[in-house]
C-alpha cells in the first residue's frame, strides 16, 4: 500500500471513529505521513451538544470532556495507524481550536523524541521561527533546552521543544495535576505564539491552525502549525 493510499484509509477510518464515539465526525480530515511522525488534522468537528456548550461560554467543560474522551480512543488511533502504516506509535499528542471546530492528532513512533538524530531539513526561515519560539517559551515559563523542527509538507510543520518545565509545573504533575495543567498552558502559549505576526512573512505562507500538546513525564512538547501557502 503506498503512503497515498495509506493517508486515504488513515483519513477515513479516524473519521469514523470520532463520529462513532462524538455523535458526529469531522467535516474533513487530512493526513500526513512523514516518518517518524503521523499527522492526522480534522477540521469541522464539533457535535451538536458541544456547540451548545460553546453557545454558552464553556469551553472549558468541552475541552475537559474531548480530553478525558481521547484518552480512551487512543489505543483505537493507534492501533488503527499501525494497522494501515505499521508504524508502532509510542506517544499521541493532540489538541484542538475550538474557534475553528478543527484538532490535531500527532503520533511519533519513536520511544524518545531525543533518539531522532536529525534536526530536520532546512527550510526557509527555519532559525527565524526557532527564534520566536525560544522568545514564546521564555515568556510562559523557560527556554527549552533543545528545539528542532521538521516540515512534513507544505502545509504541515512540526516544532519539537526538549526540557521546557519549571519546578513548579514538574511538582504540579507529580500530584496528578497533569491534565489542568495541560488545559491551562495550552491558551497561554497559543496566545504568545500569536502575538507575532510575521509568521506569514518568515514561512511564505498563511497560518491556519497552531496546535500544542506535552508530553510531561519525557519533558517534551510539539507545536503544529497549519500552513497555507501562499504561492
């Protein structure tokens, strides 16, 4: 089965089981293949008790319930890309823009983000975007002590942050704090990161969507951004 193919199947059976299990699936759904990484992005996701939700300001209850939920469907997720890929997935990472109605799903098949040795093939405005990553991570908590990126493809670019937790966040999910704090970092740095508005300009390219998901007991992050290009 070639990658085409196997993005297709990919596509069509998450979509389904996030129908399945959210009472109604995504409008669209995109998949990229680039080994070591898997990217599934949905877009036009919400079911109609979530919009209800949304309707009245509580996006909090509606990002508690689809984090609680996911985690059941991850063994589903991941049993599904290594059925159609056969790639063994070690970590999920995910998150959603509720304004949008999209979400990301993005696996890595490898045990340690620190066993990749590449740092990913240059682009343009690579170290620029480096850049104002480090300066995001600095204003909501600390630099990380490792970053390298990776572009899937045109329209998908993966950032990958090693060593970026405080003392305080570090003792927060050593007391099972783990998913507030999650739900808490994710606006605070998706704000920063929009503060800057030259993205556009450093990546020729529009951003559609940014995702961020951790990995908290490796003491990782991934950033996805969601690209248009504009030539």
């Amino acid at each position: 089965m070639d990658i085409k193919t196997q993005q297709t199947k990919l596509a069509n059976n998450v979509g389904k089981l996030l129908r399945d299990n959210f009472g109604k699936g995504p409008e669209a759904v995109h998949v990229t293949i680039y080994e070591p990484y898997v990217v599934i992005y949905v877009s036009g996701f919400v079911s109609p008790m979530e919009q209800v939700l949304l309707n009245q300001n509580e996006e909090l209850q509606v990002m508690t319930t689809r984090e609680l939920l996911v985690k059941t469907l991850e063994p589903q997720i991941t049993g599904q890309i290594k059925g159609i890929t056969d790639l063994d997935i070690q970590h999920l990472y995910y998150d959603w823009n509720l304004d949008h109605h999209s979400g990301i799903f993005v696996g890595v098949c490898l045990d340690d983000l620190k066993a990749d040795l590449t740092e990913g093939d240059p682009y343009p405005g690579k170290q620029a975007i480096h850049d104002r990553i480090i300066k995001m991570s600095e204003i909501a908590q600390k630099g990380p002590e490792k970053i390298s990126s990776y572009k899937l493809s045109d329209r998908t670019l993966v950032i990958v942050r090693e060593g970026i937790l405080v003392a305080i966040e570090k003792q927060l999910i050593s007391l099972g704090f783990d998913d507030t704090l999650r739900i808490s970092k994710r606006p605070l740095e998706k704000g920063i990161l929009r503060q800057n508005d030259d993205y556009d300009e450093i990546l020729n390219a529009d951003i559609l969507d940014i995702f961020v998901d951790w990995d908290f007991e490796k003491d990782n992050s991934i950033i996805t951004l969601i690209l248009k290009p504009k030539n």
